[in-house]
C-alpha cells in the first residue's frame, strides 16, 4: 500500500508545481497589474532604443502600467500601453522616455495633464512626447557642432590673422592704427595751437595792464615836465630875440635865421602842449586808450568769450571704439569703427562705420508705362554693394538706462543699453527698419539685441558681447558673437608721450 501512496504523492506534488509554474507565467506575461482593471493608449515615437516589452510605465515614480507591445508604423515606433484604470489620463497629457540607469534601460514616465474635462478613455493617443537624446545621438550632434567650430575657426583665422589683407579684420585694424595716428598728431597739434593762442593773448594783456598801470601812475609827472621845459623854451627864446634885435649886419642875417627857426620851435613846443592837453581830457586814440577802462573791458570780454569757447573743447572727451561681430548664419565678419564725442559724462553723440557682410543694398524701381506707374507697370532692380554703412546717434543716460535715436545703419532707429553691475555687463537694444526692410518689401521692425561683457579688471577697453539679428523676421534672423577694443583720447595722448609723435 505504501507503493502506491509514494507515487501519487510525488505526482499530485508535480501537478501542482506545475500549475503554479503556469500561473507565476502568466503573471510575468501579463505584468504586475494583470490583463483586467486596465485601459490602452497608444504614443508614437522616433527611436525606442533602450525601451523593452513589458518595461515599466510610471508617473511621479510609481508604477501605473507596462508596455503591452511595440509595432511599426509608417518609420515611427507605436508603443502600446497598458495604465490602471484608477490613474485617468486627459487630452493633454504627456509621456517621456527617461533613462532608469547608466547602463541605457528606458522607462515610460507619464503625467496626467490638466485637461478634466477631455478624459483620454481606451485605445486614446498621447500627442504629446519626449524623447530622451541617447548617446549615439549626442555623439552625432556634437560631431556636428565640432565640424561648425572648425569651420567658425578656419574663417575666424582667414578674417583675423591675415594683416596683408585689406578685407580682413587684421587690414582693418592696420587702417585703424594709421587713423589712430593722425588723430593722435591732429589732437597734440589743436591743443599745441590753443596753447600757443593762450599764451599770445596773455602776454599782450600783460602788456596793456603795464602800460595802462605806469602811464597812469607817472602821467602827471610826465605833463609838468613838458609844462617846465615849454617855459624854459619860451624864456630861452625871449632871450635869443633880445640879442638878434641888436646885432647889426651879417650878424642881423644869421641871427634871422636863427629867430625863424627858434620862432619854428615854438611853434613846436605849441603843438606839443596842445598834445598833452588833448591826451589828458581823453582825446584821440592815446588819450581814450589811457583814460578810459572801455577799451581794456572789451579785450577782457573777447578773452572771456574766447575761454567759454575753448573750456568745453579742453573738456571734450573722444572714445575710439573698434569692434567685430561674427554672424553664424551670414558666415562673415561684420565690423564697427566708432567715434564718441562726449561733453559730459551722462550724454554724448556717436559716429560708426559699419562693413555689413549682407552689404549695402539699394533698391532702384523703373516704370515702363510713362503714362500710368501702376505697380504691375514697375520695374525693381536691386543693387548689392560693399560700401560701409553708417549711424549717427544721440544718447542720454538716466541712473542705469540709457537711450540713443538717430540713425542707425542709414534708417531712422531707436536704441536703450541698461547697465548693471558697475557697468560690468550691458545689455543693448536697437530698433530700425520700420515698416519696409532694406530690400524695400513690407517687413516687421528689424530689433537686434545684444549683451555686452566689459571688466573692469580689464581697464574696461577690451569688450565681448553676442546677441542677436532681426529677431521678427526669421528668414533672416542671426545670431552672432564676438569682440572689440575702445580707447580715449587720453589713451592716445599717454601713448603719444611715450612713445613721441613720428615725423616724417
């Protein structure tokens, strides 16, 4: 009995072995959640490397459901989900395939969206996805961006380190040295000039004070003594007659002709006293010289006017500023040469040259029916040349903002720089072009903004900034990044000082 009790004991053992080996399957099969109590929806991705059949679908960390399958369809992979029944999904829900690990396992991580009112329900599509880059990808996308750095290299040396090239950033900071220069010679010959005038005018001031001064003082000195000598002359004249009017002969004849020349001096001494006496009452060019203040008062006024002049001249700061912007998708150097006049530390007035490398542009439109110039009879014709562009502004700056208008790159412009850190870091906004672009069709404002790195452990002449280009427009937006240099004109002078002005 005992035979047969054994056998049937490891049998049932092994029957039931195998039905929970059945059952544990089907478990795994059909994930932890079962194939009751769930809904379906579907999501459609590019690349669903790394992401597994029956892979985990969480929300906030917590397993809500598994991936059913995965088909093909039409290029994209189709993810099949399944998601408890207790966890709704709306319209705008979201699903991101995130990485679980280092080792590349990919889960399904969904949020729920906000939409109540539009529930997803079964065999629902989420819209919305994102898909984590994997590593393959970012290699290749840095690839790329390694091939954009090598060509943005190779310009940047061709455009920067060619001095022999007069198209090049290296030509034009030659040109900007030999321009340096002869500011340099033309500011040390202004102020050479005003210093040379200053001292002339002094010195002849000086020379009518003391005149002005010692004649005054020693004038009634001066008029008696001519008083005493005019009666001296007179007596000695008097005498002289007495003596003539005796002598006889020869004597009488010499003697004649001395009483006509003495009667010549008196005459002399006559017109000599009548001279005085003008000068003293302030008659004639001398005596109003002498006499009156009115005369000096005006060159002291000429001189006060020619001061208010020269005072904001010697006051008057210039600033160079030299700087190159490379734009990415020009593919080109665009470059500023600009002169700043500033009378007072919260205002100046700006001048800049500008090498555009879209160039300048100008529209030309032709009618061929000379009797009615419909738009369908016009005829445009646009012209694409190197010439410079050029701005001329007007700016003034309140606490940390400051605004310019005038003209920006040949249009009427509005600007505002906001300035922070101890003027550290700017930022700079530029708004022209209205209503037409410069190939004369209707287009939005051209705005260029830009961010503007000036240290001062730097001396603040060395400058980065990057920004961007017609940000409105986008079939030609750009954006760009570069540098530039600025100096004064008290940069030039100490320069100048050192090194001596060349002569040729």
């Amino acid at each position: 009995m005992k035979k047969f009790f054994t056998p049937l004991k490891v049998g049932l053992l092994t029957l039931v072995v195998i039905v929970a080996t059945v059952m544990a399957l089907r478990t795994v099969e059909q994930g932890a959640l079962g194939g009751g109590g769930t809904y379906r929806v579907h999501a459609l991705l590019d690349n669903v490397l790394g992401v597994a059949k029956r892979s985990r679908v969480v929300m906030a960390g917590i397993d809500v459901g598994y991936i059913e399958s995965i088909d093909l369809v039409g290029g994209r992979a189709r993810l099949n989900l399944r998601i408890r029944d207790d966890v709704p999904l709306y319209r705008d829900a979201t699903l991101a395939k995130v990485s679980e690990s280092l080792l590349g396992d990919k889960i399904i991580d969904l949020s729920p969206g906000r939409d109540t009112a539009h529930p997803l329900g079964d065999e629902g599509t989420i819209k919305i996805v994102y898909e984590e880059k994997d590593f393959s990808e970012i290699f290749r996308t840095l690839d790329g961006v390694t091939k954009d750095i090598k060509g943005v290299t190779q310009s940047l040396r061709e455009t920067i380190g060619r001095f022999d090239r007069e198209d090049s950033l290296g030509g034009v900071i030659t040109r900007m040295r030999d321009i340096a220069d002869n500011v340099a010679k033309l500011t040390a010959q202004v102020n050479d000039t005003f210093d040379r005038g200053r001292y002339k005018i002094e010195r002849i001031l000086d020379d009518v004070a003391g005149i002005s001064a010692g004649t005054r003082g020693r004038y009634a000195e001066i008029l008696e003594n001519v008083r005493v000598v005019s009666a001296e002359m007179r007596t000695l004249v008097n005498n002289l007659n007495g003596i003539v009017g005796r002598g006889e002969g020869d004597l009488k004849k010499s003697v004649g002709d001395v009483r006509a020349t003495l009667a010549k001096a008196g005459k002399i001494l006559d017109n000599l006293e009548a001279i005085t006496r003008k000068v003293q009452n302030g008659e004639g060019t001398l005596g109003r010289l002498l006499t009156d203040d009115r005369p000096v008062s005006k060159v002291e006024g000429v001189l006060d006017d020619v001061s208010s002049i020269t005072r904001p001249l010697s006051k008057l700061r210039i600033d160079l500023d030299l700087h190159s912007e490379y734009h990415v998708r020009q593919n080109g150097a665009k470059n500023y040469l600009g002169v700043k006049l500033v009378p007072k530390s919260d205002k100046y007035y700006m001048f800049e040259l500008i090498d555009d490398p879209r160039g300048k542009v100008e529209v030309i439109e032709t009618c061929t029916d000379t009797d009615d110039c419909t738009p369908e009879s016009r005829h445009k014709e646009i012209r694409i040349t190197d010439d410079l562009k050029w701005s001329l502004q007007f700016a003034k700056r309140l606490y940390f903002a400051e605004f310019r208008f005038g003209i920006i790159e040949g249009t009427g412009g509005l600007g505002m720089n906001l300035y922070f850190f101890d003027d550290d870091l700017q930022l700079k906004f530029d708004v022209f072009e209205f209503g037409k672009n410069e190939y004369g069709v209707e287009a939005l404002p051209r705005i260029k903004a830009t961010v503007l790195y000036r240290p001062s452990w730097l001396a603040r002449h060395i400058y980065l900034t990057a920004g961007g280009d017609d940000f409105l427009n986008q079939n030609v937006f750009d954006y760009f990044f570069g540098a530039g240099i600025t100096f004064t004109d008290r940069d030039l002078k100490a320069i100048l000082y050192t090194t001596g002005v060349p002569t040729p």
